[in-house]
C-alpha cells in the first residue's frame, strides 16, 4: 500500500485579514500568503476580483472550517462608476458595448437609490464564477458565448451616494448580503438612467465580523518574514575546491515565525455572533472523542442552532443545542 506523503508546512491556525492590493487575483494571494506563514493549508473566504482591492480574510490551518460563517457575513464596499459606457465585464477590464452622451444629474441618481435597497433581484455579470451547465460564466464568455445567467435573489441593507467627483464619475458606498455583484449594480443603474455605466474602482472594506482594523498588508507580511537559512559556500585554501561550510558549522536554528504570526486573528473570530458556552475539562475531554455533553446550569440554553464551545478561550468545536445537550459538528484540533 502507498504511504501517505507527510504534509508540508507547519500546522498553524487562524486568520489573516488580508489588504488585496489591486492587479492580484484571489487564487495568487492564497498562495503567496500560504507560502509567507509556511502553512500547510489556506482558503479564502470569498473571491475579491483581480481589478479589485481590499479585504480578502484568509483562513488558515483550522480556521478554513470557519470559512462558510465568513463567506455569510455582511459585506461593506466603496465603489466609483463611470457613466456613459457599459463594458463586456462591467468594469476597465471588458471592451466597450454601449455608450451614451447622458450624465445623469444626483438627484437622478438619488431618486434611484431605494430600487436598489433591501430584497432585489439581479442578474450576475457574465464575466462571473456562476456556473451555467457546469462550466464558470467567465469561461464561458471568454470563448464568445453569451449565456443567459437567470436572476437571483440578493439583499442590500445600504447604498449611499458618497459624492460624484471632479471627472464626473458617481462614488458610492453599499453594505449587502452573500452573492451580491457590485459590478452587477454599475450596470443596472446605467441601464435605468439611460446613461450606461460601469465600474472603475471597487474596494471591499468589511467582511463581518471583520473590519478595517484588521487589515493587514502584503509589506507588513513581507517584513515581518523569517528569511531563510543562508547556504555558505566558501572555497577550500589548499585546492581551491568550494567547501559547504553548514558541514562544519553548528546547527542551523530553526526559523522564528513568531513577528508574522503575531498578525494572525485568532480562530475563534469568525464564529463571535454563535452562542457561545464554556466547557469544563471533562467536557471538553468528551468533547474531543466527538461526544455530546449536557449543559449544567440555570442560564445554560435548552435548543441552538449554531454554537461555539470553547475550553480556556479557546475555540474547540462548532455543533448545536438539543434538549439541554451540545451535540458537536466540527472539532478544533488547535
């Protein structure tokens, strides 16, 4: 029988609130953050598009069981629409298939506004990762095919007109719900107005529970990496032949993670709008051979949905409450 491969990288837990710089894809930031913590494993909890900047939570080790509680979170974008041209992509990216001499006035674009606010319906752009028949849309549409994406059903609790600035164009900040497209938003407000229109600068700024303080940058990662141990080389003063000074030297210390890992955000946040309850050490101890327990004590609740069991401020599992007894899901091993 085949053994199985050790795995490779160190098996640290948690999540970086990564600051996506524009121009970098959500695949590739994985990557290079993965690489950065030497992890043996990252997820990313909702794709930020490549013309894009902003947050991109990425969960490592452990933390990637948490990643469906982010992706549901609320969403906080700024975002700057030009109008008068409506793209393939409905951003820079896509070449130009509509135009229109008319700017819509603010109170316009005001007076829109409200369409746009709570339950709506919209259609995904058809450079997405929707998948029709199988196949992503955005592959689809890269071979030429038009593809008829149905609408769906998605929530916007808030979109603001921030200002319209100095070359005309209208920024806008909107909080909404999983599966929202701004891109989708530049482009059905242009089609209302007549005006077209579409999207030249997004950022995210919030995936609940995290925020901007959270942020963490790709210069603060990089600097704040442990280099690699240096392989000296020297040569030999009786022939001349190069010589590995490591086999001479003493051992080389193992490399200190510890300045990067302090920008990790513990586990345990993405799960802090779960119940939450403390076990015990017998608890916990039943806890970790996948057992339920039952929950003593005049405040402790009967029935929950979703709940998360900690052990000394750590999270340990994710299960629910039936009848007085937390019956776990997903056990934590860090």
């Amino acid at each position: 029988m085949a053994r199985r491969g050790k795995k490779k990288g160190r098996p640290v837990s948690g999540w970086v609130i990564f600051d996506k710089p524009k121009g970098m894809g959500s695949t590739e930031a994985v990557s290079k953050i993965k690489w950065l913590f030497n992890a043996e494993k990252a997820g990313h909890a909702g794709t930020l598009d490549p013309l894009a900047s902003g947050m991109l939570p990425i969960a490592l080790g452990e933390a990637t069981k948490t990643v469906p509680y982010v992706m549901d979170g609320t969403k906080i974008y700024t975002f700057t629409v030009t109008w008068g041209e409506e793209r393939s992509t409905d951003d820079l990216e896509g070449p130009v298939t509509n135009t229109s001499d008319k700017r819509p006035a603010e109170e316009e674009i005001l007076a829109l506004l409200p369409k746009y606010t709570g339950v709506i319906q919209q259609i995904p752009p058809q450079f997405s990762a929707i998948k029709i028949d199988g196949e992503r849309a955005y592959d689809l549409a890269r071979e030429g095919a038009t593809v008829a994406i149905p609408s769906r059903e998605v929530e916007i609790d808030r979109l603001e007109l921030v200002e319209i600035n100095e070359a005309g164009q209208a920024v806008f900040e909107v909080e909404c719900g999983k599966g929202t497209y701004v891109r989708s938003l530049a482009r059905d407000m242009g089609r209302d107005m007549g005006c077209f229109g579409h999207i030249a600068e997004l950022r995210r700024l919030e995936v609940a529970p995290f925020n901007e303080d959270d942020f963490v940058t790709l210069a603060e990662l990089e600097a704040a990496w442990p280099p690699l141990p240096v392989k000296v080389e020297t040569t030999s003063e009786e022939n001349g032949e190069a010589v590995d000074e490591a086999e001479f030297a003493e051992p080389i210390a193992p490399r200190d993670f510890s300045a990067i890992d302090a920008l990790i955000i513990d586990t345990g946040a993405a799960l802090e709008d779960l119940v939450q309850i403390s076990l015990s050490d017998e608890q916990a101890h039943r806890i970790r051979m996948g057992n339920p327990v039952i929950l003593r004590g005049r405040d402790a609740p009967a029935q929950a949905d979703e709940v998360c069991a900690n052990f000394k401020n750590q999270l340990l599992a994710i299960g629910y409450i039936e009848q007085g007894m937390f019956k776990p899901k997903r056990v934590f091993t860090q």
